[in-house]
C-alpha cells in the first residue's frame, strides 16, 4: 500500500526520497496514527513532505490515491482479520449501545444496509425513516433520532450515531499563488548573511558545557553575541498608475521586508529608474534623492530589488524624455545599465502573472535589461529570488 502511495507521490512532483518512506512505515508499526484518515494524513505530510511549497502535489496525490475512502477501515480490512477490528470497535461502545447496535442485526448488518442505501439513494433527502438524510429517524444520516445510526456529515445532531462517515476536504496550498506576509517573511529568509556581532547576548550552551567539563564540573556559564542577518538590501518600488491594482501585496512585502532586514533601504519611483527617486510618496516634488548618489553612496555587495509591473510604453525606457512626469536627459534604460553594472545582485520582482509577460513590449525590455533575472512576485518566485541574490 505504502509504495504505491509513495509512487503517486513522486508522480505528481512530491519529492519523497525512499528513507522518508521507510520512517513513514515505521511511524505507522508504531501507530503513530491508527485507524483515522486525519491522522494518517497528518502523519504521511510531516514525514513525507519537507517544504510546505508541496502541500498542493501532496494534497492531490492523497486524493487520486484514496479517492473514495472515508477511512481508514477499507485498508485495514486487507491488513487486520474483521474478527479483531470488530472487537476493538466494540470496546468503546457501552453495553446499551452494543444491544441498541445488535436490534439491526449486528454491526456487519449495520454497515453493509448503509453502503446498500447509500449506492441506491441519488439525490439529498430530510425526514423520514427510510432514506439517508437529515432530520429523519432513518439509521443513517445526520441530525436526525437513531441511537445505532450512521452519521453521515455535518456536525451531529443528538450525538447517538455509532460510526461516522464522512469525506475529508483538505486545503490545497500552491507555491505560484500571491503572497501574504507571512509567508513573505519564510521567503525572504532565504537570504540571510548570519554574523556573531551583535550587542545582545544569548547563552551559548555548548560554550557553557565545554568550559564546565575543563574546570572539572565547576559550572562556567557563557554568553556569545545573538546572531543577526547582516545582508545590506535596497528595495525600490513603483508607484501609482498600473501599480494601485497592486498596492496591497506591495505593502505586504514592505512589511515583510522591513521585519526580516535590518539594513533596509527603500526609494520609490514610476514605471522606470530615472535620474531621481524619493522616499515619501507624498513629498515626491520637493524631496528627491538622485540615483547617482545612491549608486555612490551604497557598495556593490547591497541586494537590489525592483519591485513593479513594468507596463509602460516602451519609449519611456529606451528614449530621453521619455518620463510621463518629467523631461530626463538620459534613458531610462541607461541608468538601469549602470546599476546592473555596480551592483552584482539585482532582481526585478513582478506582480502581474508570468504567463502575461510576453504579451508586454515593456516587460521582455525590462526583462532584458536586468539579465532575464526578473521574478513573479509568488511564493515560488520571491524563493527563486532570494535564492539567486544569496549566491
């Protein structure tokens, strides 16, 4: 049972490996989860499943290969006798119950009416004693009044149902799908430079053993200085026209970035680098920081990050004066070069889907210019990203 499962895995892009099988084997001899669906799915995706970018091709390969089973107890039949699966259910049932179960003729009775019912009922039914439905007497449904009835679905009525039938629907995830913060934050993780020179200190505990176990078990406590993320990043974000309809996740990643960086620098600007940026959206006429002293004031080892659209008319990269708000003396196109020349790390992140790029002049020239390393702003894409940037 395992292999195939395991086999259904690989072919929908999980990568498994055959040790994570085998600790998956071994957790269920231990019965880690026993007889339950939920449990067993739980189980099969910690172990199974080692980044959650994956849940998705999990999710979908656990529903092609259980597809149909509500329990766990169709497998169990080819694995444990029916006399012993049948003793281990009657022991959390209590004498009256046991009698109630025993007025349809036992719980193999029980069982096979209901399958029998269910394969001849084809549409939804309320009250009565005959069909699966709700509100009814009938032994099989939900809400209604059987003390030895099936439930089938929903919350329970009067709680007297001897055995719970009911599909489980997990959420899928998908790592192409746009962003929250938090997700953002595990992102953006990706790009870290640790160092040891902080002004906070942690207690370093292999430190603490190490000198204890030299001075003979005499407790020698020691601290060392936290680690922190010392990457110098600078993130620049277009503003206003087609960028409103992308204002939210925009201030998502803001915010992400703010938490995760602590050398952060960020400028705005309007669909293409020009010879000035600003800080303040609202001051942006009378506040501006020219690119030229960014370029000088920053090294080469800061992470750029392009944060925008790229939908533009192309005149508006390629020409003088192609700004829509001002007359620049140079392309844009121009100032882009130098900082793709400066700087060894430069990413362009894009919001609008992937599969549109190719339909947009504007985007394959951006594309171009910052040496095919522009990202959809995804899970998968802000990943794929920071990966790059780390390098």
């Amino acid at each position: 049972m395992f292999i195939s499962l395991f086999n259904t895995l690989r072919a929908t892009g999980v990568p498994c490996s055959l040790r994570e099988l085998l600790d998956l084997i071994a957790a269920v001899d231990k019965k880690l989860a026993f007889a339950n669906m939920e449990e067993f799915y739980f189980l099969s995706r910690a172990i199974l499943v080692k980044d959650e970018k994956h849940y998705d091709k999990f999710d979908r390969a656990f529903d092609i290969y259980f597809k149909g089973i509500e329990s766990l107890d169709d497998i169990l039949e080819m694995l444990i006798p029916d006399e012993w699966l049948k003793a281990e259910f009657e022991k959390h049932l209590t004498e009256e119950e046991l009698k109630e179960i025993q007025t349809l003729g036992g719980l193999e009775k029980l069982l096979e009416a209901f399958k029998k019912k269910l394969e001849e009922q084809e549409e939804r039914h309320e009250g009565g004693s005959k069909q699966i439905g709700t509100g009814g007497t009938s032994p099989f449904g939900n809400s209604g009044d059987n003390p030895e009835g099936i439930r089938v679905g929903g919350e329970g009525g009067k709680g007297k149902a001897a055995k719970i039938w009911e599909a489980r629907d997990f959420k899928n995830l998908d790592d192409d799908v746009e962003l929250g913060t938090r997700n953002m934050k595990v992102a953006l993780r990706r790009l870290r430079k640790l160092i040891r020179d902080s002004a906070n200190e942690e207690f370093d505990l292999d430190g603490t053993i190490s000198s204890t176990a030299k001075k003979a078990g005499m407790l020698d406590v020691k601290f060392r200085p936290e680690k922190r993320n010392a990457v110098n990043v600078i993130v620049l974000f277009d503003v206003g026209g087609s960028m409103d309809p992308h204002i939210k996740i925009c201030e998502e990643l803001f915010s992400a970035a703010k938490t995760e960086f602590k050398n952060l620098e960020y400028f705005y600007f309007h669909n293409f680098i020009y010879e000035t940026v600003w800080k303040d959206n609202r001051r942006r006429q009378n506040e501006r920081v020219y690119t030229e002293d960014i370029i000088h004031k920053y090294s080469g080892d800061y992470k750029i990050i392009f944060v925008g659209d790229a939908t533009m008319a192309p005149y508006e990269i390629t020409n003088p004066g192609g700004s829509i708000e001002h007359w620049n003396e140079e392309a844009g196109a121009l100032w882009m070069k130098r900082m793709v020349g400066l700087y060894d790390k430069l990413v362009w992140l894009n919001p609008v889907p992937e599969e549109h790029w190719e339909y947009s002049a504007s985007v394959e020239l951006t594309r171009s210019l910052v040496e095919d390393n522009m990202f959809p702003l995804t899970i998968r894409g802000l990943e794929e990203s920071m990966a790059f940037l780390s390098k």
